[in-house]
C-alpha cells in the first residue's frame, strides 16, 4: 500500500488543531514517499512548496516572511507603523497594538490564513519542508548533475535558517527544529534568542558553501552577462544572501536585546559581516548610484543592489496588497497609508550632516546658517525628499508641489492636481478616522512613483538584503567590536569609513568629525543612517529599535507632526508658509510596555508544546 505523504503541523506549534494536518503532495497525484524522494523532478516540486505553497486561495510559504508582504496583510497596517517613526492614516488595528493592546491583531499572525498574515504556521511549515528534504536527499537517484543537488540542498539550508530568523525576530527564542519530528516529538526546548540566532548563522553557513559548490554566489551571471538580473529563479537566494544574512543573524545575536557574549559576540559579528561584504563585492554586486537609487523599490524587479529581493508584477499604485504605502490622495479611502512623524522627519540631516533630532541640534544648525524652521525641507539629505511626502513635494504626476496645507482664509485645505485629478492630501488631523488622511502632514514617498493610483502599473519591489545594509551591518559591527577606525577580517574598510560609504552614495558627506572619536559617538550617527537609508523596509527600524533597546523610550516621547498653514511671502515665512510643529491627536499616540519586545502566541496554541515558555502577554 502506498504510504500518502503528509506534513504534520510542524514541531513545534502548534499551528493547527490537533485534527488537522497539511498535505506535502497533492493526494490526487497519488504519489507514494518513494516516489517523492526518489525522483529529482517530484524532490524538486515538493520542495518548491516553500515558495509557491498555499492553502486555499491564500500563501503559506516564505513569502510570509518578506516584509513588504507581511505589510500587505488584510489586517491593513504595517510594522512601521507599530513604530513612532510613522502613523498609520486609518485609526485601527495598527494603534490599537502601538498603545500596547495586542488583543486578537497579533494573534492573527501565527494562524489566521485568512488574512494573508499566517507568518508563524507558513514558518514552520517550510522549516519541515526543508528538513524533509535535507533527510532525503541521498535517496534521489536522477539527479541531472550534482551542481542541482549542492543547490536544492543549500536553499533546503538556507529556507531552514531563514524561517527560524523570521520567527526569532517576532516571537524570539525558538527551540531549533532540524529534524521532521513527528508529532509525538514535540517535547523540545525553547531556546534564548542569541542561541536560535547562533543556529541560523550556522545554517546560513552551510548553504552558503553549499552555494558556492553548485556555483550559485548569483543567481544571473552578473554584470555585463546576458541574463543579468533576468535568470528565471532569481527569488531564490544564493551564495552572497547565504553570507549577508548569516551577518545579519551574529549582528542581530550580539545586539544589546540578545547579546550573551559581551564583546566576543560583537567580535564575531563583525567577522561575519566582514565576510559578507567580501563575498558580496566578489559577485559584482553594488551601491547604485544615487540617480537609480529609488529603482531598488519601485520600477525594478531586482537590482544589483539586491543580493536577494521580493518583487511583485506590474500592479497599479491603488492595488489592494499595496495601499498601506501610499497617501490617501493617491488611492482614496481605503488607503491607510504610512503617514511620517515629525519625529522621524527630524532624523534626515542637513547637507552638511548636522543633526536635526533634538532642539539643540537644530538650534546650533540654525546658528550656522544650515538650517530654518520656517523653511525646513530646504538643504536636506537628499534621501528625504525620495522618502517622505511633504507640502511642495514634487512628483511625476504634479510639478506644481503637493498640497498638504490649510488656508486660513479661506478655510480650506487646498486640493492637489494629481495628473489631471483632483486628489485630497490635507485634511484636519483626526477628522476622519474611517480613511486615510495623514494627521501628521506627511506621507510615505519611497515606493511610490508620483502618479495617481491606476494612472499607470509598475513594479514594486523590496530588498530582502542589500548592499546599503550589508555594509551598514559592518559598520555597526565593527564599531562595536573594535571602533571608529577598526577593520574586521579581510575586509579594508574601517566601520567609519563604511558608514560614509554609504553616505556618499546619496551625496552626503562623511560623519561629522565630532561624532568620529569614539564607538559610543559613532554608534549614534550609523544607528541613524540604518534609520534614514533603510527607512520604511525590511521591517529594519521596527527590529532596530527593539533591538538596540531603544524603543521604550522611542515610543514613550511625544510624536509630533508638522501642520502648515498658508501666510502672505515675508522676512520670517520666506515661502509662503508657516510650519507649526504639533503633537498629532491623542488617540494616535503610543504607549510602551516592555511585553513588546516580542509578540504573545495565543495560550490555546502555546499550551500544545509540553516545552514552550510563551511570551508575556500584553
């Protein structure tokens, strides 16, 4: 009799109740676990479940941990917004968890498929997938050469690693599943963060060599090759992603909220991501240069920038899956929108890289001629202006200057020519909680390409790892480990002078002097530049923040926007308006609680594990 193969709900959690289980193969093919892992072309599409995989209409597989996906949830609201650095246009689910009441909005994400969010039970399922295949492997006897089997290998490895990372980074520690325990073998310890983040680098490690045994440091052959950036499986990871995200891992484990180690894990760090940036330059891959810069998230599919990236096809600007990233004169009323605090507007710099975050920044800025509160967006990092949405902004579809600005004569907040439509940028703060109005006076830029929604279809894309990060994450490393002018490995660059690599790109320059002397200076001005570089992706300044433990006190200030009002040209308005910086309603503030360092499993699915500390609740 042939033995059907079946996928239990995965070691660990829990996921299903007890009566339910997920099918590995289509039952209707009728193949036998013989058959599955015997053949290399059914090993192949049963492992393709980890990026193709649903369950009904709706995904259960890796996908569930990119973040751009995760932040088109039906739920509608982003992780940037559980954050001070942007609120969220519609007041729902997104405040309700910011002012620490988790209820059933986080819940959803460990099983709820229904709302395209089920990130915790899609993890474990691809972790058994992987795990399956790698027990598996020497029975496949049709291989077409071995460079496919150092390569299915190395990607079971890394989507092993992957999903691990994605959950230690939600829900923290998590016992490390590498066997297809069956359900009777659920009984494993639940492990601290800095030792599940150990496992996945190791994990990363083994694929990355696996990787480069099948020849795969890039999925296309780079640069000048005929397939570069088009090879048909470039959502798959390679060589390169193995490396940077075992960096990502040891930097994430080193981090004040996990370290264990002390200084050995920072040191350990900064090795690993003194290897990525190695491996990373030895692909060809790049910082593009600032005029292609926003084609890493809008308008591309991949860029040589992206060691790995998620990319969508062509959607309008007003797709479903998409509205929480644009302003609600783009996309109309369901648009949430990531509206941008004051807060976090305050971190782009001058263009003489004076700090602006505190009123002492800008008053000594001010003193230098750098900086004018009544003209505030003028001499800015140019990554400010393809960031954030602010009255006058430019874009593809109106040269004339958004509107997000109210007239006291006339008592009106003026529409936007948005091509040739009417569109509503300024409205009241919390006058209307049902839509998404931006009771900040921003909206998010990055990802947007200027025009009305459905005007035109584009791609919208995410680094799940770039050269932006890559050499960030070495930078903070080894700063940490050994300082402003500290090198790592074979690496040649100091952290001080990655950091202003990355700077440069955008045409900043480098660190201020003052901030150059020692880590503790230093450490402020790259924790910084991860803000203002990757802001608005990935997840970075959500994770960043928790785990540089700087969150609490983040998100116990007052988030403030900046309301513009309409006045005649003058000495003191040199642009014909008045910026009067304001808290936003009190209803969109946040709270802290020290729970929100992590995420709470609903007990009736914690309670599965014989094993499982959960969380504390919310």
């Amino acid at each position: 009799m042939k033995k059907t193969l079946l996928i239990i709900s995965s070691a660990l959690i829990l996921m299903t109740s007890p009566s339910c289980s997920w099918l590995d193969v289509n039952p209707d093919l009728g193949l036998s676990e013989e058959e599955v892992f015997t053949n290399w072309k059914n090993f192949e599409a049963y492992f393709n479940y980890v990026y193709e995989g649903t369950t009904g209409s709706y995904p259960t597989n890796i996908t569930l941990g990119y973040p751009m996906f995760v932040n088109g949830n039906r739920r509608r609201f982003t992780f940037n917004a559980l954050t001070d650095m942007c609120d969220a246009g519609r007041l729902v689910r997104a405040q309700q968890i910011k002012a620490g009441k988790m209820g059933e909005n986080m819940s959803t994400f460990t099983t709820d498929n229904s709302h395209r969010a089920a990130i915790a039970s899609s993890m474990f399922k691809i972790i058994r997938i992987s795990n399956k295949c790698i027990e598996n492997i020497d029975r496949v006897k049709n291989f077409k050469s071995e460079t496919d089997r150092h390569d299915i290998l190395a990607q079971a490895y890394f989507v092993r690693a992957y999903a691990h990372f994605v959950l230690v980074r939600y829900w923290g520690g998590m016992p490390y599943i590498d066997k297809a325990y069956e359900e009777a073998a659920l009984d494993l310890a639940r492990l601290t963060p800095n030792e599940t983040l150990r496992l996945c680098a190791e994990d990363f490690e083994r694929a990355y060599e696996l990787f480069v045994k099948a020849g795969k440091l890039r999925r296309d052959g780079g640069p000048g090759s005929a397939n570069h950036l088009n090879a048909v499986d470039m959502h798959k990871p390679n060589g390169a992603t193995a490396k940077a995200m075992k960096a990502r891992a040891l930097l994430y484990a080193a981090s004040p909220l996990n370290n264990a180690g002390g200084s050995a894990d920072w040191e350990a760090a900064a090795l690993a991501c003194a290897e990525a940036v190695t491996v990373a330059e030895a692909a060809a891959y790049e910082l593009l240069p600032w005029d292609r810069w926003a084609s890493n998230f809008a308008g591309s599919m991949y860029t040589n920038e992206d060691l790995w990236a998620y990319a969508t096809g062509k959607v309008s600007n007003g797709s479903a899956d998409f509205v929480t990233y644009y302003g609600f004169g783009v996309v109309g009323k369901q648009a949430t929108g990531d509206n941008p605090t004051q807060n976090f507007v305050d971190r782009f710099e001058t263009v003489w890289g004076d700090p602006l975050e505190t009123p002492e920044d800008r008053e000594r800025a001010t003193e230098l001629g750098h900086y004018n509160e009544q003209n505030p967006y003028a001499d800015r990092d140019p990554r400010f202006n393809a960031t954030i949405v602010h009255d006058g902004s430019i874009v593809e579809g109106c040269k004339t200057g958004i509107n997000i600005c109210y007239d006291p004569e006339t008592d009106k907040w003026p529409m936007t020519d948005l091509n040739g439509k009417a569109s509503e940028f300024g409205r009241e703060w919390g006058s209307n909680n049902e839509m998404g109005y931006s009771s900040t006076g921003y909206y998010l830029m990055k990802g947007w390409d200027g025009n009305k929604a459905g005007i035109v279809k584009y791609y919208h894309s995410e680094p799940l790892i770039r050269m932006a990060e890559v050499y960030l994450n070495y930078a903070e490393a080894v700063n940490e480990a050994f300082g402003p002018q500290g090198r790592a490995g074979d690496c040649q660059l100091t952290a001080l002078e990655a950091v202003n690599k990355v700077r440069a790109r955008a045409g900043m320059p480098p660190v201020q002097d003052r901030f150059s002397s020692d880590k503790e200076s230093l450490r402020e001005r790259i924790r910084n530049e991860r803000c203002v570089e990757l802001a608005f992706e990935g997840h970075h300044y959500y994770l960043d923040t928790r785990r540089w433990k700087t969150a609490p006190e983040l998100m116990s200030r007052t988030l403030m926007g900046m309301r513009v009002e309409i006045v005649p040209v003058s000495e003191e308005y040199p642009v014909g308006r008045k910026y009067i910086r304001k808290p936003i309603p009190e209803n969109r503030q946040s709270k802290w609680k020290d729970e929100m360092y992590y995420f709470f499993f609903p007990s009736s699915e914690a309670n599965k594990m014989k094993n499982f500390v959960n969380n504390p609740s919310w």
